[in-house]
C-alpha cells in the first residue's frame, strides 16, 4: 500500500526520531494503520491479532481498543 506524500513525510520523521510506534487514525472509515520499528529500524505495517499492544518501556504496556475510539 503506497500512503499519501504527506504521510511518507512523516513517517520518515518519526522514524528518524527513534518512535517505535506510529498509528494513523482515520475517523470517516473508522479505521486505523499501524506500523511498528522493525530489527533493521524501519516502519513496517502490522495488522493487530487481539487489538493493538504496544510495550513503551521495561514494564510499560499499553493496549488500544480500536472500538473505544470511535
């Protein structure tokens, strides 16, 4: 899936950053985009099993709930 210029953009910023997640909400489908770091240290997309789970630090996880958003 190629994504808009804009987007490319940032991705690359955040990738550059050091962000490990990067999350792309869009209200009028409901529907969210995920990409996590992967071992060479780029973006790559990542469909969720049992929603969205994401380690931040050492003992810090966070889940998402796509259904809560909306």
């Amino acid at each position: 899936m190629s994504m808009p210029p804009r987007r490319n953009e940032k991705l690359g910023l955040y990738q550059d950053h050091g962000v490990d997640y990067y999350l792309i909400v869009d209200p009028n489908d409901h529907a969210v985009e995920a990409y996590e770091r992967n071992d060479e240290g780029n973006f790559q997309q990542f469909e969720p099993v049992n929603g969205y789970e994401f380690t931040l630090c050492n003992n810090c996880r966070i889940s998402l709930d796509v259904g809560s958003i909306f």
